[in-house]
C-alpha cells in the first residue's frame, strides 16, 4: 500500500517549524531529510525514523517496524500529533546520522 499525498502534507505541517525540510517519492512512499541528511520516511501512512541514539532514548518504548520487505528495522514516531516534540525528535537525530554522500562526478 502506498502512502497518500495527504498524510505527507499532515507530517510535512507538523515539522514546518524545522528549516530545511525536503523529501523525495520513491516508489509510493516518501523518504524524509533534514538538512539534507535522510532521517526517516513515510511508509504505509506510518512516520518511520532511523534508530539512532537519540531516537531510542526519546522514544524508549516506540515500536520497531519494517518500512518494506527486506529494509532495515525503523522507529515508528507514534505521536505525530506533538509538533515540538517532533522538532525536538529530529534536533536531537541529527547530528547522529551520516553525511549526505557526495556524487560521483
């Protein structure tokens, strides 16, 4: 099942207090960046977050969930409806996660 237009704007709306939010369709689904960096995505209507430190340690008790058959376990961000702390989520991620890797010229 892909996920709609419309709870990608929902998300999108609730992290709109974070500059340099963007994100990409890929095949039905949406990957998430901030500040270029990928930190999760959209999948099956489900906010998905990469497991990093941070992310554990806000969210102890978050299920961990497939965004699709073969993927690496993500974090399922249940409380979608909490803008700060959804920004609070993705401050504290951050600086955890990989540079964007250069391209190959």
């Amino acid at each position: 099942m892909a996920s709609s237009k419309e709870y990608l704007s929902f998300i999108l709306e609730q992290l709109s207090g974070l500059e340099d939010i963007s994100y990409k369709a890929m095949m039905g689904e949406y990957i998430l960046y901030y500040r270029q960096k990928v930190i999760g995505g959209i999948y099956d209507d489900r906010f998905l977050v990469k497991p990093t430190k941070s992310a554990n340690e806000l969210m102890p008790n978050a299920p961990k969930e497939l965004p699709y058959e073969g993927a690496k376990e993500m974090l399922l961000v249940e409380d979608v409806d909490d803008k700060e702390f959804l920004s609070g989520l993705l401050n504290a991620m951050v600086d955890e996660l990989p540079d964007p890797k250069k391209r190959k010229k």
